[in-house]
C-alpha cells in the first residue's frame, strides 16, 4: 500500500479543527515517494467531519496537476467495518460501462503520525473528462437530497427553485438551465411528449445501466443525492456518474445492515419512475439488470475483486490508530457481502419477473 505524507503548520491544522464545517484550504505539503507536492488541505464530507478519523480534500497547487488530476478526495470509510464499499461501488459502475472515479487504498502520514488506511478518490471534474479522452461539458453535482428530479422537495413541499439540490462543479451559470430543462421535461410533458423529448436531452441508455448500478449495490441515497451530472457537448445530453457510495454491498452510510430486498427494483426518483412507465424503456431496463445479474453482480465474479482487495488491506490494519478489528473481522464481513450478494441477487432476479409482467404505456 503506498504511503502518503501530508506535512502542515500546526497553526494551520489548529485553524481546520477550530471550525470543521469550513470548506477553505490551508497550505501544506503532500509527499508520495520521492515526489513532494504544494496543496491545499480542506475536511470533506459531512457524517464523517464529527469522526475522529476525518475526510480529506487536496487540491494541487504546485504543481498545478498531478498524474492529470488537480484535485483528490482521501476518505477514511470510518463507518465502513471492510473499508472498502466505496471502492466496489465505483470499481462495479465501472465494470458494467457508467462513467466512475478509480480510486486505492494509501496509508496516509500526517506530520509523521500514522492517521491510518484512507481511500483515495478521484474528483470527478473536467481534469478526469481530459484523462478519459472524453468530451468536455458542464459537471453538476448532486449535493443534497432535493436532487429528486422533481417539482417537489423529499417533505412534499414545492421547491422554491428547480435546481434546489445541486451545485455547478464545471462549467458557466448558464449551462445550468439545461438540467432545468431536465426537471421541468420531467415533471410536466405529457407522455407522449416526454417518451419523444427525453432522449434528445438525456442519454437514457446510460442513465438505465447506472439504475441498475444503484438497485444491485442498494444505495439509499443513490437516487436523490450521492451522484453527479455531466453534459456531453457531443450529444447534448446528460450522464450520470455515482459517488460516496459507502452505504452499500448490505449496510447503511452508518454501518448498520440493511436488508437485501430493502431497495425496490424500480428505485425512487421522478425521473426513474416516468421513464420505467415507457414500455421501450422499461425493457431496456430489464435487459441490462438481467445481464448485470447474470454477469457482473454475482459471488463468482466478484469475489475475484473483493477477495484480494481484503488481503491486501489486512497487513495494514494494525497500524491504523482509528481500527479495533482483526483480520478475522475481515473476513467475516467479505462473507457479509457474498451473502448479500446472493440474496440480492436472488430476489432482483424475482422481481424482474414480475416488472416485465406489468402492464405498462407504449
């Protein structure tokens, strides 16, 4: 596991802890091998800034870039008994073909005192569109639960703006009139104009793999927050990307386990449920979960994946001050997963039979 040094002015670090919910950076320096970096050190997150082990942001000063990206997020996976959710998740959008940030586990030194394994992610910007040779376009993030796609707020209560919920990443103030344009398409055409418009603004085949992403995985906040917006300049038409998907494979963003069957198949944002009511659509949902169920989302395949990524954190376990578990713990909770997996997979399986018998429009 490589190690990462992070040396700071104590004034600086009693500057970040004298307020934790503040965003501003402080000067510090990153070393990573025989390299040494300027940066700019934030905390990050919410549950995890009143954690003893807390989340970090870095964002490269100089240089300004650093193997193509110019800013990093260190999380600490504190609620995360396998401190490894977040990287499955990411690892599996991947894997069935949605856009993710990669991510490693480092063991992470801060003025020479071992702060423990933190997970670092890549910050999904226009620097990660630049690395993946994809288009350049708008970045939008999903930063709170009134990102629902819809007119009206999780209490019910009509929104006083459309774009309640989200925060521009990349991009000018008025690229975010096209997700505007999403919101309102979504909540007032009328079917037949909604089935015929919708495409022309959103990459729907992909926002249907990432669905399937959000259902097999069973994150809760996945579909009304924990994601980001990116407009292809190419196709004009938005992608969705996850992130913080720590509360997963079984378990909430606490740790506590969530029943396999506690996610429905049809997830629950606007968006979802309007492009489902479509025949066409719904089927091309089907069919991707089906062969994501068959494929990828099964104890075979990835246990390939999870089973060295627990090696090789085992040996670093015992140096990190915030853990009291043993390997056995380890392995205990890598077989927590299988089983979710299984049952997960068990009862999507059933479910599919019965979305695909309902009566729907189209």
């Amino acid at each position: 596991m490589q190690k990462y040094e992070i040396f700071i002015n104590p004034k600086m670090l009693n500057q970040l802890n004298r307020d934790i919910w503040v965003n501003d950076h402080v000067p510090a320096v990153l070393k990573i091998g025989g390299d040494q970096y300027s940066i700019g050190l934030a905390y990050r997150g919410n549950v995890i800034r009143k954690k003893k082990k807390k989340s970090y942001n870095i964002i490269f000063q100089k240089p300004f870039t650093v193997n193509g990206a110019h800013e990093i997020h260190l999380n600490a996976e504190y609620n995360d008994i396998s401190l490894s959710r977040n990287k499955l998740s990411l690892d599996f959008f991947d894997q069935i073909g949605v856009i993710s940030p990669h991510s490693k586990h480092v063991l992470l030194y801060i003025n020479g005192f071992c702060k423990g394994i933190y997970l670092e992610i890549e910050s999904f910007d226009q620097f990660l569109l630049q690395k993946r040779k994809l288009p350049m376009g708008p970045i939008i993030y999903a930063t709170n639960y009134y990102a629902n796609f819809s007119l009206l707020s999780p209490k019910k209560k009509l929104k006083s703006d459309l774009l309640e919920g989200y925060t521009l990443k990349y991009g000018e103030k008025d690229d975010l009139s096209s997700l505007e344009d999403l919101v309102l398409m979504t909540n007032t055409l009328k079917n037949d104009e909604f089935e015929a418009e919708i495409t022309k603004v959103l990459n729907v085949d992909e926002y249907l793999t990432w669905l399937s992403g959000v259902v097999c995985t069973q994150n809760f906040d996945g579909f009304i927050h924990n994601y980001a917006l990116y407009r292809n300049s190419e196709t004009n038409t938005f992608e969705i990307t996850p992130w913080d998907y720590d509360g997963t494979w079984g378990r909430d963003l606490h740790g506590k386990p969530l029943e396999h069957d506690f996610i429905p198949i049809t997830g629950y944002n606007t968006l979802t449920s309007r492009l489902l009511y479509f025949a066409n659509f719904k089927k091309k949902y089907c069919d991707k979960l089906s062969s994501i169920l068959e494929h990828e989302f099964t104890v075979e395949a990835q246990a390939s994946r999870i089973t060295p990524l627990f090696e090789s954190l085992k040996p670093s376990i015992d140096l990190d001050p915030y853990l009291n578990r043993s390997s056995d713990v380890f392995d205990a909770e890598q077989d927590f997963i299988f089983k979710f997996i299984q049952k997960r997979n068990s009862y999507l399986k059933q479910e599919l039979i019965r979305l695909q018998d309902e009566k729907v429009y189209g």
